[in-house]
C-alpha cells in the first residue's frame, strides 16, 4: 500500500470525474445525501459537450447537442432543480421538407394532422394509433431507465424490486403491447414505418429519430429500439422533447452545478485527472495532471468507459476479459456540428418554426449511411437544424439568429482524407448546400459559420471517437450490456470505483438519469 | 365416397413429409398432397439438361436434424451425405484464402494471412460451440406464449428463462450479443483479416435480405457450429444425388410407415365447417377429408390464400400480412464441358495440383472482402441485383459422379442478392442480366468458365416463387431475423403448430425453429398433432 | 500439407518405419528405429537427439517485456535474473491452467516464451498499455533437445566449450561448429523434458542440417540416436512431467468446467507466486490456496505383486504395456472411482508400473493405497497401487 495514502485520510467520500450533464446529477444526488464530494472537470468551465459555444460575440449556439432530452421528474424533484434552471415547455415546431412542395411541421405534440392529411389520408388515420404504441413502449423503456437494470441473477434486493416493478410495468401494457415490445425492439426502424405507414417524407422524419447519433441507416436491425429511446423524451413523433431550458443546453449544466454546489459539493474547473489511483483492487483517490494526489474512497468516472478503464486506470492491473471487452466497445461517432451566426430569421417555412430538417424519405437515409460504411462523408447528409432564437433572442444580438445543425453521417474514422482544415470547411460547405437546397435564401444570410468535426468533438468534450453517447446505442451495448456487462450497474472491477456516464445505462439523451442512477448505487453501496 | 383420413398434409416438401411421415409412424392414416410432379420443394434434383442432373434449389445440406435420420431410418431408404471438404475464397489480389475439414491444415492456411486470428479461430471455436449448445434445446423447444398467463405457457416462460439462466453470465452475454449484432460487427471483434470475416459473415446473410453490416445477422454464424455438435454425420455436407436424394428418402420412408403421397394434386383451398377445418379441394374440384389438415406452405399460402381471411382473427390476419418473406437470393446452375480453373489455385508444382483437386470437391465463396459483400447488399438495398454478387458454388459432379456425364460436370451457383423486387421486375431481360453478372463476376476468378458454359439455368426470386410456391421466392418461408423467430413465427400465441382455426396446422420452416432442410418444424408439429390433436 | 520442420531432410531418412504422428500442425518422428527401446535407453544411458522444433516459440522483448509475462504467469518473472529459465503455467481468470510451458530471460528485455499452444493472442491481449514487441518466432527458431548423460560431453564437442559451468534451468549464447566448418549461432539452455542432464539448442533454421550433422558425427563415439516422441513419453512419465492436452485440458480449450484444473490441482504449487504484482487469475488463486485444492496430480505406482497375481489367475505371465499409454484409466478407493490416470508407462529402468493421476486432495498424500483398473484376458479387473511422489525417477546427472 501506498504510504502516502496510509496516513492521510481520504479527504472526500467521493470523487467526480467530469463536469458533464451526468457527472453533475451524480455529485448533486451524492452530496444531498450527506456524502462531501469532489467534481473535478478538465475544461474552463462546466457542462462538457452540454455546453454553449460562442460563434462570434454576441452569438451563442449549443456546441453538441441542442435537445436536453428526457429530464425525469424525480431528478429535477429529488435535486431542487426548479431553484437553478428554468425548464419551459415549447412548442418549437420543427419543419421537415422534402426539397420540392411537400413539407410537414411537428410540434411537441407529433405531426401537424391536417398537413400530414393533405400528404396522406391514410396516415393521418392510423397516426392516433401508432402515437399510442410509441407512447406505451416509450413509457415502459422509462421505467426501465430510470433505475439500474436488474441484474439476471436477481440476488440483490433492489435487483429483485426493479425486475418486480419492471415486469408489472409490462404485463401494465397490455397483451398486444407486450408482444410489440418484444417485435418492435430488434426491427429496423424502416421496417416497422413501413406497416404503418407510406408517405415517404413523414417516415423519413420519423426514422431520423433512429438513426440519430447512430452510425447506422434506417434498415439496420435495432434502428426502432433507437427509435423509442429517443422518444422516451419526447411525446410521440415530436422532433424534440418539447422543454426548454432558459439560457440554453449550457444553462442546464451550470444550474446542476448550482444544484450540487448547494448541497455541499465542491466543483473544481480546469483541473484534468490524470490518473485514477488504486491499491490493492481498491481505489484511494486520483492525481491531477498537476501531480496534485487527492485522496477520496470513492471515484465515480463521467468520462468515458475507454478514457475511464484503459487511460486514467492502469490496464495492466485489470483481467485481460475485462479489458477486452471494454477495449471492443463500439464508438463509431458519425455525427458533427455546424453553428452558423445569421444577419436574419432563416426561411425555415413555419409559422414560429424553429427548425427544420433535412430527412426527406428513408432511403436518402440509407444512401447517407452507406457512404458512413465506406468511411465517407456523406455526400447528400441528413441535417438537423435548429434555430434556438427563434424562443431565445437573447442568445444573439437584436434582429440576428443562430443556427445549429447536426449533420449525419460524418464518421470519425475517414478512409480517405482526414478531419483537418480542408476536411472541415468541405463538410462546412456541404451542409451549407444541403441546407440552401431545403432552405432557400439561407446562404445570404450567413456571416459565419463554425464547424465541429468529430475529431474536434473528441478533442474538446471527450466524446470518445465522437459519440455523444460514449458508445454507439445499439440492442448489443444497452441496459444490461452497456458499457459492459461487469458494470451495467455503475460499479467496476476496481472496488470503490463507479462509472455515471452516458456511456452507462441507459445511454445518452437523457438528462443525467445515468449519473444520478450511479449516484444511489454508490449510495446504496454504503459506507467503503 | 372418399376415402377418408386421419391427417392430410398440404405440400411435399421436406417438412410436409417428415410432418407425414411421423404422423404414419404414430399409425396414423396420412395423404400428402404436392402440386408439382415430384416431391421435394425446394430441395429437388432435376436433370434439366440431358445428362446433367442439379440440386436446382436448395443445394447443400446442413441441419437435417439427427434424430430425423434416426427415427425415420432415411440411411436405409437412400440418404447418402458426402462430406464437402473445403471452401477456397478467391481473393482481388490473386491468393486465396483456404478452410479444410483439418484442423491443422485451417490453422496453417489462415496463419499466412494472420497469425493472431489464426489464434482466435480456435478460442471463437470454442465460443461457438458454447453458443450452439445453448441454443439447442431452444431449437427442440415449444415456444411459450410470452403474453399468456395460462399454466402451460408460463411453464414454458420458466423453462426458457431457466435455460437461459442456466448459461451463466459469460454465456448468456456472448448469445445476446450473437442474437443482436451484425455479423461484420461480432467478427470484428475476433478477426482482422478482411477476407475472413468476409467469408464468414456471407454465412450469416444467405437467405436474408441483410448485408453483413446489418444487424441480426450474427447469429446466423451459429449455423455452421450447430451440426457439428450432433457428431453422427458431417454437419454440412451433399446429398448423393443431389438434394433430392433427401426429398426422396423422407418419402419412401413415409411410404414405407404407410403414407399416401399424390403428385400433381394442388391444394386450392382448405374447407371449413364451423370455424373448424375438416378437408381439403383441389383445384380440380376433388375433395379430401381428415379432422387434421396440416399445411407445410409458407403462412402467406397457409392463412390467407387456402382460406377466406375472413375466417381469421384479425390481429393474427395482420402479423400474417406482416410477416416479411423478401426473397434475396437467386440459382445459376451451369453444364460444364470442363472445371472451372481459378487462377488463385493455378501452377504446376505437385502440391498445387493436389490442392486444386482438394478444391474442386470442396466449396468456393466469392466474398474476397466485407465491403464486396456489403457492396451487393447495397444494389439489393434499391431493388437491383447485385452487378458483383455474393457467390456460393459447389461442383457436385466432383462429389458425386453421377450428376453429369464422364467428364463433363455441374456447377450450382448460389447467388445473392437478387431481390424480388427487382426494378422493373423479373423480366426475361433481367433474368439473362443476372445470369451475365453471375458469370462475368466468376470468370474474373476463373477465365475459362464461360467457354466452358454448355448450359446455363438462371433461377430468380420469382422462379423461385413460381416454380416452388415460396411466397417472394423466400428459401426459408419467411425472414430469419429476431422478430420473425421462436414466439414471433409465424405470429405471437401461434408459433407452437396451431392455428385460430381448429384442426388446422401448420408445419413449414416458415413455423419454428425454420430454416435450411433442418427438419425439426414438421417433426415437431408432427408430435404436437400427435400428442393434442 | 502438414508442416516439416528444419531438420526434415535428414528426420526423414533415419525414421525407418515412416512413423509420424502429428505435433503443433508438424510431423514429429514417433520412432526412428521400428520399435523405440534403444531411444529409451539413449535418453538414460547415452545420449538422445529430439527435433523439437515443433514447439510454440515467442519472442518478447521491450521495456515493458517483463511486466507482460508476469501479468500473464504465474511465476515471478520480474526476479528472473538475465541468463536464467524458468518452468511456468498460466491461467485464466479463474486461475484455471491455460497451459504451461518456459520462460527464458536471455538479456534484460529479451524473453523467449515456449508453449505447447499457441500463445500468440493471449500475450497481445495483455500487452494493452505496455510498451513491448511480441514476435512469433515459432518458425524462425529450429529447436533440438540433446538429452543423457553423455549430453553435455557431445555438445562440448561441436561447440568446443566447456558447458560445466552452465547450470540446471539456464540458458547461454554459444557457436558451434557446423558439419562442413561452418559457424553455427545458438542458445543453448540446460532444460529439456526427459528429467535427465540435457540441453535444448536453439538455433536459425538455415543452419539446422550444418548442426544436426555435427552433432550426429560427434555423437557416434557417445552411442547417440535420434529419438522420437515414443521413448520421450516414458522418460517424461518418469520425470513426472505432465503435458498438456493429455493429462490436463488447457482452460481455452475446456468445453465444461470438470475439465479444468488450477496450478494447485496439477500440484504446481510451487510455480505460483502469490505475492508478486497482479497476475491473470491471482484473486482466485490466492481464495483456493487459502481453502486448499480439491484435486492434486499425483504418482501412482502399481503393485508388482498386485498385477502378478491377476495374471496368475488366469495362467499368464504378467504383461505391462510396450508404450506409454495415454486413455483415462480409474482409480478406485473400495467400490468407489475416485480419481483417474491420465498417462502412464512400464519403465524399463525402474521395472515398475507407473502413472500420473488426478486424486481428490484427501488421496494425494504419498503411500495412500488406491485401486487401479486393468484388464486381464478382456476382463476388468483391479490391481492396488500406491500413490507415489514425483519423479519416480530423479538422478543427480540432472542437476549436476
């Protein structure tokens, strides 16, 4: 044992590493329990990829992602959270174009139902009942989400409570429910739109919603399951979860942090772990890339599992399998950003619209994900934009706007070419185009634009290979498989150390629910 | 007045005979109706050309289910399975990549390509076996009614969440990742060598409309490891006499437990009486009846063409009608007036020979990369054949001489992706372009292929579905993938035989377990018919 | 094709009967001459010239070389002093044996690993992080052993060296003089599989004739003869050296957890070091060192006496087997089978009857009587035997 941490008693129970959205729903949950907690962040300031990004003065766009995602109401109960952010509902209706005449709007509420009628009578009738499915299905994966996943064995009590509660969650379904959970989860998200439905423009949205943060295209196997994560947020067929955060996705970060502070825990910027510090199977503590050693019994990584397991600990002093399967976690980031500073409102073509998207049938999908397969940019890209001043014109100066798209597929690793300058300002450019195309007159109003590859996405968040979700959501590396299954309950092989980040269960876009899930493991684990 | 029977099963193929078959050795009074002139389906020889003989489907057998050969005694009534030795993957830069019966001689030859796979094919080996071992009994298993509370279906809820305990953590991690990946995918975490996992994921993908990127085709790697297990006979293997010769001792073997079996007799629908089934017509108005009717059709044919949807509940008429069949595959099956020579395997020195001979009686995968083999799926993906196709071929006159004349030979090429909905359909036009692609892609590996042509049969998607009745001209009646298998097939509470009309069954692949002449639908329908019929 | 190794172009013309059996993906020579006694009695009385070059061989050099053996062994390689060789196991995470083999230091960051699997993959899988070059050298190093007392005396021939000095489980550079005058480079390490004084040579395949020729030549007054895998197994049986595959099943090969055996149940307890740095399967060893393996690998000794009188039975003169036999023969305690025999052997030198054997702990101490299962004229009979400490046969020549 290191005689250094011998005499000197831990002097945190727990440390953070990390100052993202879950990092901070850990250390708040933590700390209101009593425990005195650390936070540690690299960065200047907190939030990690949930932080705003400034185009140019005065003009403030999300960085990484511009949908906080589900928020359960446990979380903003349990941590005070009405005290430090103000969370809005917002209709934000998001307008989805097909690059000719067609176009449809979603509210929070789903789709416009008298556009979608105009394009399809028959849609328009079975959307009440499809919405119901979602609802259920989406309803159930919360209740799964929102406390760690049972283990198989079921020897543990909560084990035992969760699985109860879980099942009487799904047998609460209904009969004909039950069996779409079970059919629905493994299809490809193109498959199960096309028994319900057929025009292309509203199944091109819809599947968007599947293929989001995935490097996959909608006829992937497990694309539905993706599908209905991303709609436990929101109500059916909404393109966003339908709140908003006054100030933006970084306010959200910084109100957490608030929330944590004032509950007793300490939050240190600009101070990178370097090291997680461990004797004899158990951790004591990390050194900063200062050589700073602090001591603490408890270490709870927001980092990802790679970073967290084979760079900050010594892989050499874990099990090969172990190492193994962490080593072979699937990243594949193939989203990026580009921020553009506008002179005007963008012709998004809705009434108080706020965004729109570039999603115009499944198969420009597909074809945009195939060219992800062979390690291309994709040449016609499927893009997201949101125009978050349209509700918050604080967020740029007088009459001007911000618009941010996320862009697929651009993949982290290119087969040829790379992410640098060129690589950059080429994706720049054919977003730019795509959006002209679809948004017309936009162009002339751009002053300037900012582009996030994946590999800046890595280098300035983390995100390991540029996944917003550290690790691609998919059927094979969630709930009881993710990030691995020897911790899909947070805790690891190193005793004493947790993991709480999106990396965990259940995964991104989700407001903290893995950090706060991590946060009453370690609670429930006691006293080290 | 008819004669009347006890059980009359609907289609002589594979599964509607083993169906018959077991239902004939329960002593049972059976009559098999088939609509062509011959019994098989899909696993049929027929000599299409004088003197040469195909195995015009469904080429190779894998599964047949052990205990089929068994109980039926088909060695006694004809079934003969050579083993195939090898499979010799052309590679773009002119080498070759070699699996042999031995293991030695696998590890040598993969070792030249890549010492640390080489390593890894024993310890994946071993995975696989672990796998194919557990999802065995799966396979032998009733699938429970997952929604149901009666006592029988949460005994099978308990059986199968007792088995799936009962792997152990390791395991039951490695199947559910099996069960969910793409095969490129779980390889990768295996392999690097390209045309490797290339070979081994084209594998996954024969019959489905998925490239090796997709997932849910990871499992399908379990098929090769899964007949090894049985040990008794070599798992993947030719019948003598082509796939035929299986059709044929299956009904002798009925024949013999004193089955009835009529060609020539389509099925045009079934009749009911009072929500119950209680015969058959055939399209010349005959009529036949039994208090079992047992149909081996794919569900399409099975509910909604031989009765009235009407009759049916309509939740299950709709997971009928949603039941995904998506044909991808097509046949080439060529007369050769010499062997195809690969350049991969050219040269004169004495031990090349010998591998060459080696070769010709073993299987040849035209998949030299993942992305060749994604590439074709891509055509597919937007209703295209495939301009450079995945390719399985065996030249069955090396294994079993008969197929062909002295000195001539057969060549059965399987062929994916041809979807069924080719644009602008499967026009005679299409079906020759097919045929071109085919040939001209093999003859880049082997340039004396097309002088070598005497015939050549190209087979369609819709040949398929024309000739054998498969709906979509789908080879397994249905897609394999996770939401089409064990409870879901063909359709949730339907999937142990049954079905909403009383007296009518069902027993093809397109029921569990389905899939390649494994057999096990109709045998275990049979013991279900049997047992509560 | 099965592979050949170097020294094939001459193996192949003293293998009399064309008596191969297969070893690592090679041809091995079973025996030279049609029946194997005189290569028996080369190994303890002369001196015996083996190809082992079939033998997994690796190379691991870096500054981290041997911080990846020692996560992988069992044994303390970080004290494994420069010139110095040790025999090892290594284990999975449940400390289960994968399979064992040598570990030889041959300077500061130089490690040459044998094994009789290959190890290739398992070394890399462990290498995450470390700064160390894993080489394969398993067809880039032709290997011999030279084994019997008359070892050392033929190998100072051709290498012209007094080998005195070089010590039990050691190993050196050297050169020898190839037939026709050509300069021969090798390692030579004092180890082999015979329990017997021996080397093992280790050498570039392009001098493997040149060396084999020399020391063929120089052998003749010293009554060497090329051996085969048959007269090895007796010797090795004797030595009480077990190997892999048949009398253990290495874990990546198990297929059910009976069939795995820890250090401490093959009785290798003293090949495990506990207390030095994490290694694969640490955790597990230290929880079964401290409740004690249920199994130990132990000598059996059939009762001369025993065996005689069965065969008196039925008028025959006891018959012992020609050959080492390799088959799971059981062991009884009473009516009840309690362990089993994995290889066993007659040695010519010791006239006894002797097997290697996997008994329960509680039937492991040395002299316990057990019942050993042989069959007399096609009947199954029992013969009691005793179980014996390791090796049945140890002759000072070996460490001297």
């Amino acid at each position: 044992m290191n005689p250094a941490v011998q005499v000197r008693r831990a002097a945190y129970d727990a440390i953070v590493i990390g100052a993202g959205v879950n990092s901070l729903a850990a250390a708040a949950t933590l700390a209101k329990a009593g425990r005195t907690v650390l936070v540690l962040e690299r960065r200047a300031a907190v939030g990690g990829a949930g932080s705003a990004l400034e185009i140019e003065p005065g003009f403030h766009a999300d960085a990484a992602y511009d949908d906080i995602g589900w928020i359960p109401s446990s979380l903003v109960r349990d941590l005070d959270l009405t005290r430090h952010v103000r969370i809005v509902s917002s209709a934000m209706p998001v307008v989805a174009a097909d690059g000719n005449d067609a176009s449809l709007t979603f509210t929070a509420s789903g789709p416009d139902l008298d556009g979608l009628r105009r394009l399809s009578p028959r849609d328009a009738s079975r959307w009440p009942e499809f919405a119901g499915r979602v609802a259920a299905i989406a309803g159930f994966l919360r209740t799964l989400y929102a406390a760690p996943v049972p283990d198989t064995a079921l020897d543990q009590a909560g084990d035992l409570r969760t699985a109860l509660r879980l099942a009487l969650k799904y047998r609460g379904l209904g009969r004909r429910d039950m069996v779409e959970v079970l059919r629905v989860l493994p299809m490809s998200v193109a498959e199960w739109l096309d028994d319900w439905f057929e025009h292309p423009l509203l199944k091109g949205a819809l599947a968007a919603r599947g293929v989001t943060h995935s490097a996959f295209g909608p006829r992937a196997a497990g694309t539905a399951f993706v599908f209905l994560h991303h709609q436990v947020a929101a109500r059916p067929g909404a393109m966003r979860s339908g709140l908003r955060v006054e100030g933006g996705i970084g306010a959200f970060a910084a109100g957490l942090a608030r929330a944590a502070q004032a509950a007793g825990a300490e939050v240190r910027t600009g101070a990178e772990v370097r090291r997680i510090t461990a004797a004899r199977g158990a951790v004591d503590g990390v050194e900063l890339a200062s050589g700073e050693r602090i001591a603490a019994a408890r270490v709870v990584s927001g980092a990802s599992p790679r970073h967290t397991f084979l760079e900050l600990c010594d892989p050499a002093r874990l099990e090969p399998g172990f190492v193994h399967a962490v080593s072979r976690i699937r990243y594949r980031g193939a989203f990026a950003r580009v921020h553009f500073s506008l002179d005007g409102l963008p012709p998004l073509g809705g009434d108080r619209a706020s965004g729109a998207l570039v999603a115009p049938d499944m198969d420009y999908l597909e074809r945009a994900a195939d060219d992800a397969k062979y390690g291309r940019a994709s040449e016609r890209p499927f893009v997201r934009a949101f125009v978050p001043t349209v509700a918050d014109p604080s967020r740029a100066p007088e009459g001007k706007h911000v618009l941010s798209a996320h862009v697929q597929y651009a993949p982290y690793r290119l087969r040829e070419g790379r992410w640098d300058d060129a690589g950059r300002e080429a994706l720049g450019d054919r977003v730019m185009d795509t959006l002209e195309r679809y948004l017309p007159g936009l162009k002339a109003l751009v002053r300037r634009r900012e582009v996030l590859t994946p590999v800046d996405l890595e280098r300035e968040f983390g995100l390991p290979e540029g996944h917003a979700y550290h690790g691609e959501l998919a059927l094979d590396q969630a709930m009881f498989m993710r990030p691995v299954p020897a911790c899909s309950h947070y805790r690891s092989p190193v005793r004493g150390l947790y993991v709480c980040g999106p990396g965990a269960h259940p995964g991104g876009g989700t407001a903290g629910v893995a950090g706060a899930n991590a946060a009453r493991t370690v609670l429930a684990d006691g006293a080290p | 007045m008819t004669p009347r029977y006890d059980a009359i099963v609907i289609g002589g193929g594979h599964n509607g005979l083993i169906n018959a078959a077991y239902l004939a050795r329960a002593g049972r009074k059976v009559l098999v109706l088939e609509r062509r002139e011959l019994v098989g389906g899909a696993a049929v020889s027929e000599q299409v050309f004088p003197g040469f003989t195909f195995s015009v489907f469904s080429y190779v057998v894998s599964l047949l289910r052990p205990e089929i050969i068994r109980e039926l005694n088909l060695p006694a009534h004809g079934l003969h399975v050579l083993p195939l030795e090898s499979t010799v993957t052309p590679m773009l830069n002119g080498d070759y990549l070699a699996g042999w019966a031995d293991h030695d001689l696998s590890r040598q030859e993969l070792y030249r390509h890549s010492p640390q796979d080489a390593d890894a094919y024993d310890e994946y080996g071993r995975l696989m076996h672990h796998m194919a071992y557990a999802v065995r009994p799966i396979l032998s298993m009733l699938p429970p009614d997952p929604t149901s509370l009666s006592p029988r279906d949460l005994m099978g809820m308990l059986k199968f969440g007792k088995h799936m305990r009962s792997l152990g953590d390791e395991k039951f991690h490695a199947l559910h990742k099996l069960m969910t990946m793409s095969s490129a995918d779980f390889l990768d975490e295996w392999f690097e060598f390209d045309t490797l996992k290339a070979t081994k994921s084209a594998s996954g993908i024969i019959g489905t409309f998925l490239g090796p990127r997709s997932p849910g085709t990871a499992y399908v790697l379990l098929h090769h490891y899964m007949g090894e297990l049985d040990g008794v006979f070599r798992a993947w293997g030719f019948a003598k006499g082509g796939t035929g010769g299986v059709s044929e001792s299956i009904a002798s073997s009925a024949r013999a437990f004193g089955a009835e079996i009529r060609c020539n007799a389509p099925v045009a629908r079934v009749i009911t009486k009072g929500g119950r089934a209680v015969g058959v017509a055939l399209e010349n108005g005959d009529e036949f009846h039994a208090n079992v009717i047992v149909s081996g059709l794919d569900p399409r044919r099975s509910f909604l063409q031989l009765l009235d949807p009407k009759e049916l509940p309509a939740d299950f008429a709709d997971a009928i009608r949603r039941y995904k069949f998506r044909g991808s595959s097509g046949k080439v099956n060529l007369a050769l007036s010499e062997l195809p020579r690969f350049t991969c395997l050219e040269g004169n020195a004495p031990a090349r020979a010998m591998l060459r001979q080696a070769a010709w009686r073993g299987a040849f995968s035209i998949s030299p990369s993942l992305d060749y083999v994604e590439r074709a799926f891509d055509d597919a993906k937007y209703g295209q054949f495939s301009r450079q196709p995945y390719m399985d071929i065996i030249i069955p006159s090396m294994i079993d001489p008969g197929m062909a004349p002295p000195g001539k030979h057969v060549m059965s090429i399987f062929v994916q992706y041809a979807p069924y909905n080719q644009q602008g359909g499967w026009t005679d036009a299409n079906r020759e372009a097919f045929g071109d692609a085919v040939v001209n892609t093999l003859s880049q590996f082997a340039p004396n292929l097309k002088s070598a042509i005497l015939h050549r049969q190209v087979i369609t998607p819709a040949d398929i579905e024309r000739i054998t009745g498969l709906t979509e001209g789908n080879i397994f009646q249905g897609e394999l993938a996770l939401h089409q298998l064990f409870f879901f097939r063909p359709a949730p509470a339907w999937a142990r035989y049954t079905t909403p009309i009383r007296g009518y069954w069902q027993c093809g692949s397109g029921t569990h377990p389905g899939g390649g002449i494994m057999g096990a639908s109709g045998r275990l329908a049979a013991l279900e018919i049997l047992e509560h019929g | 094709m099965l592979k050949q190794t170097p020294f094939h172009p001459r193996t192949s013309l003293l293998c009399q009967g064309q008596n191969w059996r297969r070893w690592a993906g090679h041809l091995a020579a079973s025996s030279y001459d049609l029946v194997h006694d005189r290569e028996y009695h080369a190994i303890r009385n002369a001196a015996a010239l083996l190809d082992v070059s079939p033998l997994y061989k690796y190379l691991v050099t870096g500054p981290d070389a041997a911080r990846l053996l020692d996560r992988v062994v069992t044994r303390d390689i970080g004290k494994l002093a420069p010139g110095r060789v040790v025999y090892t196991t290594w284990c999975d995470s449940g400390g289960k044996v994968i399979d064992d083999g040598t570990v030889a230091r041959l300077d500061d960051r130089r490690f040459r690993m044998t094994s009789a699997d290959p190890t290739f993959r398992l070394l890399h899988e462990n290498a995450h992080g470390l700064r160390v070059d894993i080489a394969d050298v398993s067809e880039s190093t032709a290997a011999l052993a030279l084994q019997g007392p008359n070892a050392r005396a033929v190998l100072e021939e051709v290498t012209g060296g007094d080998l005195a000095g070089l010590r039990y489980f050691h190993v050196t550079a050297a050169t020898a003089r190839g037939a026709g005058g050509t300069r021969v480079p090798l390692e030579i390490s004092r180890t082999g599989y015979t329990g017997d004084l021996g080397y093992e040579l280790w050498l570039d395949p392009k001098d493997a004739l040149a060396l084999w020729d020399a020391l063929m030549a120089a052998g003749v007054a010293y009554g060497l003869a090329p051996t085969g895998m048959m007269a090895l197994d007796i010797a090795r049986i004797e030595a009480g050296l077990m190997l892999a595959d048949v009398d253990y099943v290495g874990a990546l090969k198990a297929l059910i957890p009976s069939q795995l055996s820890s250090p401490y149940e093959l009785s290798l307890d003293w090949t495990v070091k506990l207390d030095k740095d994490h290694f694969t399967g640490r955790d597990a060893l230290a929880a079964e060192r401290a409740r004690g393996p249920a199994w130990r690998f132990v000598g059996i000794q059939v009762d001369w006496n025993a065996l005689e009188a069965l065969y008196a039975a039925v008028d025959l003169p006891p018959r012992v087997p020609t050959a080492a036999w390799r088959a799971s023969v059981p062991l009884y305690d009473g009516e009840l089978q309690v362990g089993y025999c994995t290889s066993g052997c007659w040695s010519p030198l010791l006239k006894q009857y002797i097997a290697l054997a996997h008994v329960p702990s509680r039937f492991a101490a040395p002299g316990t009587r057990l019942d050993f299962e042989v069959t007399v004229e096609h009947r199954r009979k029992r013969a009691a035997c005793h179980v014996r400490k390791t090796p049945f046969l140890d002759p000072p020549r070996k460490r001297a």
